[in-house]
C-alpha cells in the first residue's frame, strides 16, 4: 500500500466516523455516501499544499460540521462545498444530483472568481487595480446575502475556515497573516453577530496563534505542559462528578480548556505591567483555565441550578468550591467560578442539552437579517446600537453614528434632505452631527417642494458629520458626479 493509498484509507474512517452520526436517526445514509463518492471522485488527484489528498479538507469540515449536530444536508454541503470553485461541477449539477437545499449551501461559500468578477464603477471602494480585494469584498457580501436566506450556509463557512487556519503551517507566514487579517474582518465578526460561540472563539484562537507565535512563544508552551500535566487531576475530578450527579436531573458533565487566547487576555488583565508572552506556569493559574458544563435533558434552569449547587456543596466540597458568580459576555448566561484543592479555577455552567447546542453553533436564524447588512459592511467590525424610527421600527447602526449617518441608513434622499432631527420627541432641533445613544428613538425632518418632493441640502461639510462607510460613500459619490458636471 503506498502512502497515497494508507492516507485515503484514514480520510475513510474519517468519513466513517461522520457516519456513523446519522446512523441512529432518520438521516437520509444513501444521499451521504453518494455525496461523499461525488466528492471523493472529483477530487481525485488533487492534493493540498502540504501533500496530503485534497479530500481530506471537505472530510474534515463535514467532521466539524456532524460533531456539532447538523443536520445531513449541511454536513453534505461541507462535503461539497470546494467542487464548484475547484472541479468545475456546476450548482446545477448538486441541485439535479443532490438536492436544491444544498446546491444553495455550496453557493454562499463558493468564492467569486477573479477572472469573471464585473467591476461597479460607481463603487467607491472597488478598483481594477487591486481585482484581488475587490473579489473578496464581493465574494463575502454574496456569502452574506446567500446566507441571509439559507443561514446554514454561514455554518459551512466558518467549519472550512476554521480546518484552514487549523492547517495553514504550511504556507509563508505571510500568507497566514494575510488569512488572519481576511478572518479577523469577516468571519470572525459574523460569528460574533449570529452568537456562534464555538466557531467565534475557535477561529479567533486560531488567529491570535498565528499572529502571537513568536511573541507569545513562551506563554503557549506553559499553556500546552500545564494542560498537560493537569490531564489525570481534570479526569479525576470529572469522574468524581459523574458519580455525584448519578441519579439527578443532571445527564452529562464536560469539562473543556479554556481556548489560549482568552487565558492570554485574562492574564493581560490582571498583570497590566508584564510581558504576558513570557507568563509562567505559577502565573497561568491566576486565572480561569476550565469550563464545567453540567448538562440536563428535561427540567427549569433555576432547579437544576439549586440541584448542582447543593450537590456540589454537600458531596464535593472537599475537592471544589463555588467562590463567585457571573454573567457571561458573550452567552449572557449565568455562570459560577469554581476553585479546586489545588488552586485550578473553573467556569461552571448549568443548562439543558439543547440549550449547550445552540450557544456552541449560534442561533443562524433570522437575526442576520438585521445584524448583517450588505449594503453596510461597517457593521461587522463594529459594535452596534439599536435606534428606533419615528414608527417604533428597530435599525441596527455602529456606535458612534450620527443622526445624519441614521438618516442616510433609512433612505439616500432622507440623508440628502437632512434639515434636523428630534431625538426621543424632545422639542430641541438636532443638528447633523449629534450622535445616537442605544434605544433613542429618531425622526427626521427635511424640507419638500410643491410636488412633494425631498429637497437635497447636501454640504460638502457633511463629510466631517458621518461615521459608517453607507453615508461617506452616498456623499462622496454625489459630490464627485457635481465637480464632474
């Protein structure tokens, strides 16, 4: 057998394993094995930088993708999702052989191509001299477009980013950071908007590697040998658990690390002065290094949460204490700090099973449609506020807008028009400039002429007054085309 061969026999079992996730539901076994040997078929003789079997990549995302319980047509489309850019098989050809659900999958994660991309000459921000950014502005606005509609493709995205980054030692470090930078502007700010805590903090640890290998070369190692010498003391304790929880309401335990980049940034907090990229293994732990998850099929949060707690305090405590209580940044969920006999800290969470589901892969669901706006791309690397209209209706728009950056997000010609605002039904004009605060409510006034058409009172001023990329480019656009005339 040459090494070809043992390495497409591992990709197999590989494939397997996802297999044999479906094998005690109602999932349709005969349309995976036919995508996988599609998959495999036309990736043949195709092989990654660093050698190995190109299928190996669509295996290891569909692995990701079935390990967080998705459904089978999204683990085919991770399956499939490389065959329309690489191979040459068309959308048509997955929708015909396949199904229309994962033809439309495969579509939100298939890249535009450099060589067909039509250039917008009113686009500002796009420029034939640099057709490589401009295709990757063009490729995500269609993943977020496409995604809007069918979400799970959002899903496939991040499982293919996350194997990449995952195995990108292969390249020029150059490229690594060019990939870090790609995943840092997009992919991590959509994880971020849909609440997919698992691919959010997966990817950007992987990032903060790539980026810190050589200045964090230190700390990482110290992670990796205190995590690993820590291993027979974290099964101890999580044996110790289960047969605490024997018979409760509680069904499963998980004890999982805490992800490097978020033990790095602790260790920031708390030790402003040094070099954290140099930490010790006494320093590492100061800080949290392990969430507990005490998981239940059936019952309310607050009685399961009294059930651990007394639990813990009855028949564990001369292992663990419960020294704080939380809320979460990310989840919002309430959380207890733990301190073990030998100093390790824990995060405890307790939370059904289905509720552990949904903050690992987010909540994909409808809340892109405000959160993403691909008319609007500023919205994913900023944090954002909710303004209301004069009808009460929500608009998602980055902190420190303006009234007038609001007035450009309800429509071009309320932006043009712009004479004042009033804020919250105050009595005051506000002018241009004025910035919003979460929950204002905002009516914009402008001037109309006998026909009932909007005035435009447009300064070039008005550039100072704006903050999102939607007001600056309708301005800048508008006083091009008026020096041009």
């Amino acid at each position: 057998m040459t090494d070809i061969d043992a390495r497409l026999k591992e990709i197999d079992n590989k494939f397997n394993e996802i297999r044999k996730h479906f094998e005690k539901s109602s999932a349709d076994l005969e349309l995976l094995d036919r995508v996988y040997s599609t998959a495999k078929r036309l990736h043949s003789g195709q092989f990654r930088k660093d050698g190995t079997p190109y299928i190996s990549h669509p295996v290891e995302v569909a692995l990701i993708l079935a390990n967080l319980d998705f459904n089978v047509d999204v683990v085919c489309a991770g399956l499939l999702h490389d065959v329309v850019e690489d191979c040459g098989y068309s959308l048509q050809e997955i929708k015909n052989n396949f199904n229309a659900n994962i033809a439309q999958m495969v579509d939100c994660v298939s890249a535009i191509d450099n060589t067909k991309y039509q250039f917008d000459e009113d686009d500002l921000f796009e420029d034939k001299n640099f057709i490589k950014s401009s295709a990757e502005e063009q490729t995500f606005k269609k993943l977020i477009a496409i995604g809007k509609k069918n979400p799970m493709g959002f899903a496939i995205k991040f499982a293919d980013r996350l194997h990449n980054l995952r195995t990108i030692d292969c390249f020029d470090y150059s490229k690594q950071l060019e990939k870090v930078r790609e995943s840092e502007r997009w992919i991590i700010p959509i994880a971020e908007k849909l609440n997919s805590e698992h691919f959010y903090r997966e990817i950007r640890n992987e990032c903060f590697k790539i980026v810190n290998r050589y200045s964090a070369k230190t700390f990482l190692e110290h992670y990796k040998i205190y995590h690993e010498t820590n291993k027979d003391n974290i099964e101890n304790l999580k044996n110790a658990f289960n047969v605490a929880f024997v018979n409760t309401i509680i069904k499963e335990i998980k004890i999982k690390n805490v992800r490097e980049y978020k033990v790095y940034s602790d260790l920031e907090a708390i030790f402003p002065s040094e070099n954290i990229g140099r930490v010790s293994q006494g320093q590492i732990l100061k800080v949290t290094n392990y969430n507990i998850y005490c998981l239940y099929n059936k019952g309310d949060d607050k009685g399961a949460i009294d059930e651990v707690l007394h639990i813990i305090n009855k028949n564990l405590s001369d292992k663990i204490k419960i020294i704080d209580v939380k809320i979460g940044r990310f989840t919002h969920k309430l959380y207890f700090k733990l301190k073990d006999n030998i100093r390790n800290m824990y995060n405890l969470y307790i939370m059904s099973k289905n509720a552990y589901t949904l903050q690992k892969i987010g909540t994909l669901d409808g809340q892109v449609e405000n959160l993403i706006d691909d008319e609007n791309l500023d919205y994913l690397s900023m944090k954002y506020i909710k303004v209301k209209t004069r009808s009460g209706e929500v608009k998602f728009v980055p902190e420190n807008s303006t009234v007038l950056d609001f007035a450009f997000k309800l429509h071009q010609d309320l932006g043009f028009g712009f004479k004042y605002a009033i804020i919250n039904g105050s009595k005051t004009k506000q002018p241009p400039y004025v910035k919003l605060n979460d929950g204002d409510k905002v009516e914009i006034i402008v001037d109309r002429d006998k026909n009932d058409v909007i005035l435009n009172k447009a300064q070039l001023k008005w550039l100072a007054y704006v903050n999102t990329e939607l007001a600056k480019k309708n301005l800048i656009k508008y006083f091009e085309k008026r020096l041009k005339n």
